[in-house]
C-alpha cells in the first residue's frame, strides 16, 4: 500500500512532466508553424506587389514605345502639318487603337488646339477633349516646358526622349497617359523649336490590361479595385504624380504558408500521441516544405521567362535579350541579325492529326533549331508555331543567309508524329542590325515585315528586309483602305460577265461574274492583286459578299439559265457561309439553281470539316458547285467523289496548248472523259481560235467561254445577246 502511494505522485509528476514537455513541445511545434507560414505568406505577398509594380512599369513603358513607333516619323510631322485627315486617321489613330488597344488619341497644334481625336478607334469631335483637358492638361504643360528648355542628354550620352507620361482618370477610370512631340525621323524634313504638334495618348488600365500582367507572373483573379470597393492586403495601387490614388491592382493572393499548415494539419494531430516522432515528422515537414516552396519559387521565376512546351525563352526573355544584344554589339561595332521563323500551314497539322501532333511538331522544331545554331545565339518561341533567333558578331548578310539555309534544310528531313511521316517547311524573314543606334523594335519590325514577304513569296523560303518593304507595306495599307471605301458605296467596284455557250457557240447556257476595280488614281487593277489583298487584311467575306449579292440581283432580272460566281476558299472555311449564301438568294428572288459558285480545286485537298459540311448544305438547297482551274492543282478521284462536284472547268493554260501540243490535247480529252466519268457536267475556259473550238467539241465537251466566243462584257452589253433579255416582269414580281 506504502509503496503504490509513493509510486502515484511520481507516476502522476512524470505523466505530467511528460505531457507538460510534449504540450510545451508541440506548442513551440505549432508556433513556429504558424509563424513560418505567416511569414512565408508575408514574403511571398510583397513578391507579388513587386510583380505587379513592375509589370505596371513595363505596360507604361510599351505604351510609350508603341506611340514613339509614330511619333517619330518624316510623314508624322508633314501629314500632321498638312492637316491630313485620312492619314492621320489611319496612322496616329485607328492604327493606335486597332494594333495596340490605345483607347483614346489626340493630336494637339503648336497652341495645344485639337485638330484630331480619336476615341475607342472612332473620330470625334475636337471638341470631345475638352472632357478630357482638365486631366490632361498638367501633363501637356509639363512636355511643353520640357520642349522650351535645352536639349538633354540620358545616361547613354543619347539625347533625351521627351515624353511626359502620368496616370490620370478619364470619366472614373484609371488610365496610362503618355505624350509626345511629333518629331522627324531624319534630316529631310526640318521642324523650329516650339512649333511641335503633340500626340496625347492614353491607354484604360482595364482587367484586360490587368491581365496581361497577371498572366506574366502566374496570378491568380487579377482586377481593378475602384475607389468605392474595399481593398485587401494583395492589392497595388495606382497612384498619379501627384500622389492621388487613382484605384487599386488587385488578385487572389498565394498562400503558401497557409497551404503548407493544412497539410500538415493530421500530422500535428497525431503528435499528441507520438511526441518524439511527431517532432521528427514536423521537422521533416518543414525542411521539405521549404524545399518546395524553394522549388515553387524557382520553377515561377523559370516560368515567366521560358515556354512550358520548348523550354526555349520566351517572349519577355528573348526580348530582354536582344535589348542587350544590341547594346553589347553597339559597344563592340558587332552586327546582330534577326531571324524571324515560322511553319507553314501549321494549321493544317493541328486540323488533320490534332493538337497532340502539333504540339510534338512544336518540340522536334524547338530542338532542330537549338541544334543548328551555335551556343552563343538565342533561339525563342514567340508562341504558336513561331520562332525568332539572335545571331550574334554577324560579318555580313550572307552569313545570316547561310544559317537561315541551315535551318530550312534541317527542317525539311521527315518529322514523326504520332507514327506519321510528316514533311514540313517553314518561312523565314531576316534582319540585320545598322549599327549603333538599331532600336530592338524597329529590328523586331523589319524581320517580321520580311517573313510575310517570304511567305508571299511562295513560302519554304528566307527573305532578307529590304528598305522597299516598307514602302510596299504602306502601299498595301493604302489598297486596302481603298478597297474599305469602295466597298462602303465610293464607286469603282463592278462586275462584268462572260458569256459560256453550248458547242454551236451562238446558243448562251450562262455567265460568269467577273469582279473588276477602276481605281481613279492606278487605273484598272488587277483582280488577282485586291483580292489577294482582301484575304491578307480580312475583308474578303466582306468583297465576296459584294459580288455575290450583285450578280444575283443582275441575275434575276434576266433570262439567264445560270449565273457563276467566284468565291474564295477562305469564304468556304466559314461554317456560317452557305447561311449566307441562302439570305442573299432570299434576298434577291434568285433561285437557288440558277447559281453557280465557283472555287480552286485546291480546297479538296484540306481534309476541313467545315469546307465539306458548307459544300453539302449548299448543295442540298440547289446551288451548285464548280470546280475552276481544273487541272492545274493536286485533286484526286477520291477527294472528287467525297464532295459531290457539279461542274470542272478546264483550265486555259491546257486549252491554249490544244493547236499545238499533243501532250495537251491528251491531258484534255483525259479530263473531258473523267468529267462524263464522274457524271459532272465540264467547261474549256480560255477558248480563243477555231481550231481549239473544234477539237473540244470532238472530245465531248459542251460548254465552252472564251475570247473567241465573247469577251467579259458589261451588264448593258450581256443583255443586248441573244437570249439573255431582261426577264419578264410578272416573273420577276413573283420572285421579288
């Protein structure tokens, strides 16, 4: 009994040692914890305020470059001084708006009067800014006080930007505010100090905006806070140069020492049982906690700068990188080139053997290229299917010329996707630093400028930048805001129709509608050249529409079997197509079999989904489908039989060979007897003698257009033929 009493007091004492010792244990265990997270948590939220700061800074500093990519031109200041509307319209406004989103433009005099402004990509009224001014003025004052004192020199002994920049509220909503002076770009033309006209520019810190610089830096739920809505602690705000508050940048905020308690959570559970080990587990806990969030850190930082599919740098990276390329090298009086680098119809790859395969195309790319240039050149993927590479100590063009060779070559050899042999090529543009003052985006300009005209060109090639290029864009530009005007009623556009006749060559079967542009400055362009135009900058739908709507409209008011129409296949890769085509027969009165659409048999060849769904529904409301050029693509007998063709022309380029060569006369008759083959009804275009004529009509074919028989005629002209009257009006009323 003595003994148990004596024995209960200690056994009581150490228990509670013991629990005192594990509670005290797991109570500095816990602490520390919850202490590590907080702090964890602190030191990860002021790395994401530093993120978004800095992101801020770089959108305000692409801003400024996107406006001096204006400002500082020749034909800034002379359109501007000339008062040219349209010019300054397309160039210093829309142009802002539509390629860089800038939401508001201004264009100021020497005595800070608007003579153009811009809002949300329309122009409105001078008088517009005064809503604006009281906001905007300080700034405007600021610039002008910097253009009254002496010129200044940067860090870099260069002279001074003079651009004055501040964030301001516009209507409520914060905004980056950048101005600057329009200044030549070269000696030619000559400006008096004080007499600069302004560009004022502002671009809506909105959540699109916002985003952008989320997404750099992997944030979460980024948005603009206003004024009137409470703010958290993962908030930056926007403040103006006057120290106002404009409104607040703000996310979801990442927790990760939060994270990390809650995983560990079941094992502080089990430490009330298990002291010692819960101990050693925690601690454990911790170091590889601390790992991961080391590695979390790291793999962050890694992914800012490089592409998750590649491994290659990104766009952020490789443009830091060519920045100090181009400095190193104007130190040095190296040469840098640029090579910009893109598949062609990469698109094809992803439609036909799906994004996996496009995705295995992308990485066999990325090490193809590592592997063919040196370790001392840069290569990145800019995203999709495009590349760019920094040559670095380049001695002359043909040494870039050399290795852009290189690459075309390695990238021919067969790729293996996803067990298929694939060929691939791709186009290549190339441009070469001028020497010291090589500007990073203007380097960045030329190289894609010369990639689109190696993809012009026939593509599978390399284009070095030629100072024409420029001027052969703008003339583009120019072409194509033409062809806006013309299609919105300025006149010029019309259709002209060929007549095709059965073999006796006086009796009319139909007509061809045939666009034409009588330009009052360039004369008759050809129509190979706006539409091709059409299709580059998007408005083909639009010209396509045009003339299909106007030969139908001329169409029902004849007598005409059959009217033919041309259509693009990029109008035959919108799925909304044949709806279109069935509102405007609706429209017009036409019936639906009296309409031709005629496209290149190159359209077979795409496997598109959507081109067979339109062919089909077109053809299932009666209008029917044709063929042009037949003969000069790559068609075979499956793809003709899978889309259901009504009619193959034959092309001119064989037609014109019939007196002549023998070769032609048998691919002819072979093209004839496939027609009657697949029960498809076939046309000769280009019949231009008698001979031609009579050797058609021998092999089989029935319909035949060309010089010989009648040229395009006009509207008036087509009527005055036999049979091709106007309709009858009790006819037309009905169908109307």
């Amino acid at each position: 009994m003595s003994a148990r009493q004596n024995s209960s007091p200690l056994t009581h004492q150490v228990t509670l040692t013991v629990l005192t010792l594990a509670a005290f244990a797991l109570a500095i265990v816990v602490g520390f914890g919850f202490y590590a997270a907080d702090q964890a948590d602190e030191a990860s939220l002021e790395r994401q305020k530093i993120f978004i700061a800095d992101g801020l800074k770089d959108q305000i500093a692409a801003v400024q470059r996107e406006q001096e990519s204006v400002t500082v031109w020749d034909d800034s200041v002379t359109n501007v001084r000339a008062g040219n509307q349209a010019w300054i319209e397309e160039n210093l406004s829309t142009w802002m708006y539509t390629y860089y989103g800038h939401n508001r433009v201004y264009i100021l005099d020497a005595a800070n009067h608007v003579i153009h402004a811009m809002r949300e990509g329309k122009v409105v009224q001078a008088s517009t800014f005064g809503e604006d001014q009281p906001e905007l003025q300080p700034t405007i004052e600021t610039l002008r006080r910097m253009l009254a004192e002496p010129p200044k020199a940067d860090a870099s002994g260069q002279p001074a930007k003079m651009v004055a920049q501040d964030l301001v509220s516009l209507q409520g909503k914060p905004a980056i505010l950048s101005i600057m002076p329009l200044v030549p770009s070269t000696d030619r033309v000559t400006q008096a100090a004080g007499t600069e006209y302004l560009d004022v520019s502002a671009e809506f810190i909105n959540d699109a905006v916002i985003g952008k610089i989320a997404a750099k830096y992997l944030l979460d739920g980024a948005r603009l806070v206003p004024l009137s809505d409470p703010v958290g602690p993962a908030a930056v705000p926007l403040v103006d140069s006057r120290g106002v508050i404009l409104g607040y940048i703000g996310w979801n905020q990442e927790r990760p020492g939060l994270t990390l308690v809650r995983k560990i959570a079941p094992a502080l559970a089990i430490a009330l049982l298990m002291a010692g080990g819960v101990l050693v587990f925690v601690l454990r806990r911790l170091r590889r906690a601390s790992a991961a969030l080391q590695t979390s850190q790291d793999e962050a930082q890694y992914l800012a700068f490089h592409d998750t599919l590649t491994g290659l740098p990104n766009r952020a990276l490789f443009e830091d990188r060519l920045r100090r390329t181009l400095l190193f090298a104007s130190q040095d009086g190296a040469r840098v080139a640029l090579l910009y680098l893109d598949l062609d119809r990469f698109k094809h790859i992803n439609d036909t053997l799906g994004h996996p395969a496009g995705d295995q195309l992308v990485r066999q790319t990325a090490a193809r290229l590592k592997h063919t240039i040196r370790e001392v050149d840069t290569v990145a993927r800019l995203g999709g299917d495009e590349f760019a590479i920094i040559l670095l100590d380049v001695p002359d063009v043909t040494s870039a010329e050399d290795i852009a060779e290189r690459l075309l070559l390695k990238l021919r050899e067969p790729f293996r996707l996803i067990d298929d042999q694939v060929f691939v090529s791709a186009s290549i543009g190339i441009a070469l630093s001028s020497g010291s003052d090589t500007d990073a985006d203007d380097l960045l300009r030329k190289a894609d400028i010369a990639l689109y005209e190696a993809k012009k060109n026939g593509r599978g090639r390399y284009q070095v930048f030629a100072g024409d290029m420029d001027d052969l864009l703008l003339r583009k530009r120019k072409v194509e805001a033409e062809l806006r005007k013309a299609l919105d009623g300025d006149g010029g556009i019309k259709l002209a129709y060929q007549p095709v006749f059965a073999v006796d060559g006086h009796r009319i079967l139909g007509a061809e509608a045939l666009i034409r542009w009588g330009h009052e400055v360039h004369g008759a362009l050809p129509a190979g050249q706006f539409i091709a135009i059409a299709e580059e900058r998007g408005l083909i739908g639009e010209l396509g529409k045009w003339a299909l709507t106007e030969a139908c409209r001329f169409a029902v008011t004849t007598e005409l079997p059959w009217i033919a129409v041309n259509i693009s296949p990029v109008q035959l890769r919108d799925a909304g197509f044949a709806a279109l085509v069935a509102s405007v027969l609706s429209e017009t009165g036409l019936d639906p079999g009296r309409l031709q659409l005629e496209t290149t048999e190159g359209v077979l060849l795409e496997h598109n989904d959507t081109i067979s769904s339109v062919i089909a529904t077109l053809r299932e409301s009666g209008v029917r489908i044709v063929l042009d050029d037949f003969g000069t693509g790559y068609s075979s007998l499956s793809y003709l039989r899978r889309q259901s063709i009504d009619k193959l022309k034959i092309d001119r380029s064989f037609v014109r060979l019939l007196d002549e060569d023998e070769s032609a006369r048998a691919i002819v008759k072979t093209l004839i007897e496939l027609a009657q083959a697949l029960r498809v009804e076939v046309t000769a275009e280009g019949v231009e003698t008698d001979g031609q004529k009579a050797l058609l009509v021998g092999m089989g074919c029935r319909q035949l257009q060309g010089y010989l028989l009648s040229p395009p005629l006009e509207p008036s002209q087509l009527l005055a033929l036999p049979g091709v009257s106007h309709a009858k009006p009790e006819r037309s009323a009905v169908r109307a």
